[in-house]
C-alpha cells in the first residue's frame, strides 16, 4: 500500500484500524470532519499521520486529500440506527453521498482499492440464520437503508469503471474506544460504563435478542486481509465479518456481573423502532475470499474491553 486513506480515521473503528496500518508500516492519511469522531481517539498517533478535517462530501478537499494514496479504507459514516430513525434525511446525505464522493475521487485519483465499511443491517429482520451474502437485503431502518444504497455504488463502481471495491460486512463491532455515553451508545459499551458507574444498564426490549458480536481486532484484522487479498475478490462483493457466533443480551450482562463484580438488576424499556431481533453471521464468504477468521473471540474481547474501560473511563 506504502500511503492510504482512512475516512472517519478518528472514530472507534477508524482510529483502531489506523492503529494498526500504522503497526504494517503504512504511511496513513486520515479525513475527519469530527461529527461523531474523537481527537483523543488519535492523541497517541500525533506526528505518525496525515490529519486532515473536512467533510468527505467536500469533493475539492479530498482530491488534495487522496493524491498519491494507493488504497481507501472507507470508514466514515454516521452510525446508529435510532438516530437515522430521528434524521433520516442527515444520514442518508453523509452515509450516501458521502460513499459516493469517496468513490468518484478514488476514479480520479487513481487510487487503486476501496474498502468500504458495511453493515449487517442490511439483513433486517429476515428469519434465515445464519445471514450468507446472497440473502435478500430487508433493512429495517434508515441507517440499514443508506447502508445498502452505499454498498450499491461500491459495487457499481467495480462493474462500471473496473476499481477494486469490497465491503466488509461489520457484525456489531466492539472494543476499546468505542463511546459508552450518550444516546446512540451501542449495547456493550453503554453495559460497561453502567457497571462501571454503579447504574442499572438499560435494555431495550426483553433482552433475549442477540447479535454476532465482533471485537474491533477482528475487524482490523479484515480490512489488512482485504487489502491484501487478490484482485478477483475484490470485484464490488460483500462478505460478511463476525465470529459466527450469536449472544443475546441478558447473557452479556450475565458475564459482565461476574467482570465487574456487580450485580445489578437491569431496567427494561420498550424495544426501539428500527432493531433487528436476530443477528448470526456466516463468514465462509469472507474466508474464502479474503482468508478472514476470527482471532478474538466472544468472551476474551469482552474482558479485554471490560479491562480498557477499567483504565481509560472518568469517574
């Protein structure tokens, strides 16, 4: 790769991935507008990237951004499904708009590859398990919706224009950095910080929903696989990255008691428009694809980030 991009390089998945480009001897440039990502995410990389704020959107800022740049990891977007609910508008403009500017400038600058950061989403709430790439995609949300339009560009740019495009499908990724506060926290870590901080977690619906949740090394882990993976894998195809393992959420909270010591009762609320109910990956795709397997499974990634909240989370 020598120089590549990371859109959205100071999210949660981002900063990780730049991480460990950094870790490969990559030279990294990263484009963040702030929006959703954190500085403090990239304070240990100051003075080993490129850091570039804008707006992905801005087709003049990432022209300059992208010259020389062999390879994008496109991680920018704006996640959670309750928001897209709330601004459905806001997140089809970043999450669409914002693929399409990416891959229009990859076109012109000659960038070789886009990797572009998927969602299980798309799935919805189908009755098949576990989900396979070639399922019918129902997605249930905004988000799920801009998810799949993006995922179409990608691609469209491959059978088009001939770019190396492909997406990594992300089942519920989970890890260090990832925001346990606010609103549009995911499970895991709004669970932890709970904890951590003595309050009742709180679970939408009845908590025997589950997911394939994925530990952020997984997912680094996919994104080098594919961008060393042969050029035949990476025309426009989804695969899907997981652990090919499903744990719903009372279990979660089960383990983490026993992590954390604590047994605290959790308070139920009614179940949020737009959630998928089940969630199981097959990831034969994306082995066979791109050589992915998991390398973190379940319950270590769980103690792992239970043990970096310990130390990185304000009282």
């Amino acid at each position: 790769m020598n120089k590549c991009m990371v859109t959205g390089g100071a999210g949660f998945i981002g900063s990780n991935l730049v991480a460990c480009l950094l870790d490969e001897g990559q030279e990294v440039v990263v484009v963040d507008d702030f929006s959703t990502g954190k500085r403090k995410n990239l304070e240990n990389l100051e003075g080993k990237i490129e850091l570039i704020e804008g707006d992905i959107r801005n087709h003049g800022l990432m022209i300059k951004a992208m010259e020389g740049c062999r390879m994008v990891f496109h991680q920018a977007a704006l996640g959670s499904v309750p928001r897209s609910v709330k601004d459905p508008a806001h997140s089809h403009d970043v999450n669409v708009n914002g693929t399409l500017s990416v891959l229009e400038t990859a076109r012109k600058t000659g960038v070789g590859r886009v990797i572009f950061a998927g969602s299980s989403s798309v799935y919805g709430n189908t009755e098949e398990s576990p989900k396979h790439e070639n399922m019918q995609q129902r997605p249930a949300s905004p988000y799920a919706a801009t998810k799949v339009a993006a995922e179409s560009y990608v691609r469209a740019w491959a059978c088009s224009y001939g770019m190396e495009t492909i997406t990594l499908r992300y089942f519920n990724v989970f890890g260090p950095k990832q925001d346990p506060e606010g609103p549009y926290a995911a499970v895991i870590p709004a669970f932890i910080s709970s904890f951590l901080h003595g309050r009742q977690p709180v679970i939408f619906g009845d908590g025997k929903q589950s997911r394939d949740f994925c530990y952020i090394e997984n997912a680094c882990r996919a994104n080098l696989f594919a961008a060393k993976a042969p050029s035949e894998s990476c025309d426009g195809r989804a695969v899907n990255i997981a652990c090919s393992r499903a744990v719903n959420l009372l279990k979660i909270l089960e383990i983490l008691q026993e992590l954390a010591g604590k047994d605290i009762a959790p308070e139920f609320k009614p179940q949020r428009p737009g959630d998928v109910r089940h969630s199981l990956a097959d990831i034969s795709l994306a082995e066979k694809s791109i050589g992915y397997s998991p390398a973190v499974h379940f319950e270590e990634g769980l103690k792992k980030t239970v043990q970096w909240y310990r130390e990185n989370l304000r009282p």
